[in-house]
C-alpha cells in the first residue's frame, strides 16, 4: 500500500542519514586522532631537536657551552652591536697551574678541578650572560651590555670568589687562582679581534706571574 512504501522510504532515508551521520562522526574522531597525532609527534621532534641541540652545545664535562654553544651565542650578539650599537664585553680565563694538578694529582682531580670551576662561575653569572669552556683549562664569558670597566670588575669578582673556594680533589684540598683577559666589542672590527686582544691580555697576565685580570683598572 501508498502508506507502507511512505514509511518504508522514511525509514530508507532515516536508515541512510544514519549511516552517513555515523560516517561522519567517525571520520571526526579519526580526524581528531590524527590531529592529535601529528602534534604529539611535532611535540617529540621538536623535544628531539632540543635535545640534539643541547648535546652540540654543552661541554659534555662541565655542562656548560662548549666553543660552538658560545660562538652562536656571541655571533647573535655581535649582530645585535651592528644593529643597535649595544656594547659587550668577553672575559677570557684560565686556571693557573692547571697542569701541575694534572700532574701531582691524576687527571680525575682535574676533572673535577674543572667542574667545581665551572660551577663556581655559573653561580656568579647573570642570568644573561654567556659562560662557555673553550678548551682544556680556559673558560670564556660573554657579558652582554657591559662597558670594558665593568667587565675588569665582573672579572676581579671572579678571581677573588674562586681564590676563597676549596677545591676537594681524591686525598687533597686545593686552591686554585685564576688569570684573564677582558676587551670590549667597540673597539675592534670583529669578535674575533675582541676575543683575541682579551687572549693576549691573559697570555700577558700569566707572564707577569698568573692570578691577574688584564687590563688593570
């Protein structure tokens, strides 16, 4: 009968929109799950990256930058003084005697020499301020929007903290001094002429017999 095939083509239709509206829920959620996914996954690559990162930059000893961690850092630097002329200052440093640890005490008492070192200057850094090992014994600081008189005393606070600290290496006890070199950008052409002036300064410093900064206020 006219009335059964009303309600069987309803109940066709109602049947159809079913299914279709069941389809689209479910290509919702799968959407959403994808969704989901994809930034779940950026999310780790992005942590991965970060970490790769990390590992490239820190000095795997010490934990702080390693040369290419501060020369990264240092070259954003340097493009900030050719933009805005704001100055800043490097303080290179090495631990006096460093060797004669080595040698009278094993290279584990160096190792640990050098991580209560760096230690010891990470505390006494600014927040943002920039300490890397640029190899062996030597330390560098990037000091961001210091004059060169400023950078000397930062750099004299450094050397009268670590001359107080004792150094507990395997069966001894330690002092340890330090010697550094400090320039400012302004007066040359490149970081590279700013980090090899505060160089010679500290090569200076040891030659007129270590625990100095260079140049003298």
């Amino acid at each position: 009968s006219i009335c059964a095939m009303i309600i069987y083509c309803i109940l066709a239709l109602m049947a159809v929109h079913l299914v279709f509206r069941w389809r689209t829920i479910a290509l919702h959620k799968r959407s959403v799950m994808l969704y989901q996914n994809v930034q779940e996954k950026t999310l780790e690559l992005q942590l991965a990256n970060k970490q790769l990162t990390l590992l490239t930059t820190l000095d795997p000893l010490t934990q702080v930058y390693n040369r290419r961690g501060f020369t990264d850092a240092v070259g954003k630097e340097f493009s900030k003084y050719k933009r805005s002329k704001e100055l800043f200052s490097i303080i290179l440093i090495d631990i006096d005697f460093f060797k004669r640890i080595n040698d009278e005490h094993g290279h584990e008492a160096g190792d640990q020499v050098l991580i209560k070192f760096a230690n010891v200057l990470s505390q006494c850094t600014r927040d943002y301020d920039v300490l890397a090992r640029w190899g062996g014994e030597e330390f560098i600081v990037l000091l961001p929007h210091t004059q060169l008189k400023d950078a000397i005393n930062i750099a004299n606070k450094y050397r009268g903290i670590i001359r107080k600290e004792k150094f507990i290496v395997t069966k001894a006890s330690l002092r340890v001094s330090l010697t550094a070199g400090v320039a400012n950008i302004q007066d040359y052409a490149s970081v590279d002429e700013c980090i090899k002036r505060a160089d010679n300064l500290l090569y200076e410093g040891k030659n007129l017999g270590r625990d100095k900064v260079l140049p003298m206020l």
